[in-house]
C-alpha cells in the first residue's frame, strides 16, 4: 500500500473487459515526505477519487481483488481517500523521516 496524488484523468475508449465503467485516473506515487517519488501511472479508481486528492493505493494482485469483478487486468487501485496522516515524532526520527 502507498499514498499517491490524483493528478489527472484517463479517457479509454476501449477498456478489457471488466473494466468498462471503472474510472482510471492518474497518480503520482509520493515518498514520507509527502513529495513526488517514481514515476505516475494509472490506477482505477474505487474509492470515488478526485483530482488534487491523496490517496492510498495498492499495486498488483492486491489491486486486481479490489476491483468487481475481482481479477481484473490492472497493476494499480486507488481504494480509499486519505483525510489526514499523522505521525508522531519519535516514529518520525526513527525512520529518518523529516520532522
């Protein structure tokens, strides 16, 4: 599981099947820091994300079970809208995360 960025949409006008009426969007994958990390890519959405929102995903088998039907062809699903992230300072320092 990883926190990403909504920072676009995807329009398919062919989708596998499974797909149709599932709404992809694109994320940036972001690091501790809350700051862009990798490379974006697209994920369904199931959560009902929108642009400008932090999310939390998940990639690979975990992302294809969390879309209906289940194994769907899909390496990336956004499956929850992130409201607040809190980490206390000692957790903060012992992973080198900036305070």
């Amino acid at each position: 599981m990883y926190l990403a960025r909504v920072i676009g949409t995807v329009v398919a006008s062919t989708k596998a099947e499974g797909l149709t009426g599932q709404k992809l969007l694109l994320v940036q994958p972001l690091d501790n820091a809350r700051m862009p990390k990798g490379e974006p890519h697209v994920a369904v959405d199931v959560a009902q994300a929108g642009e400008g929102d932090l999310v939390s995903c998940v990639g690979s088998r975990e992302a294809a079970l969390a879309c209906t039907p289940t194994f769907v062809p899909v390496d990336a699903a956004i499956i929850g809208i992130v409201d607040a992230v809190d980490v206390d300072d000692a957790a903060k320092s012992a992973r080198g995360w900036p305070a």
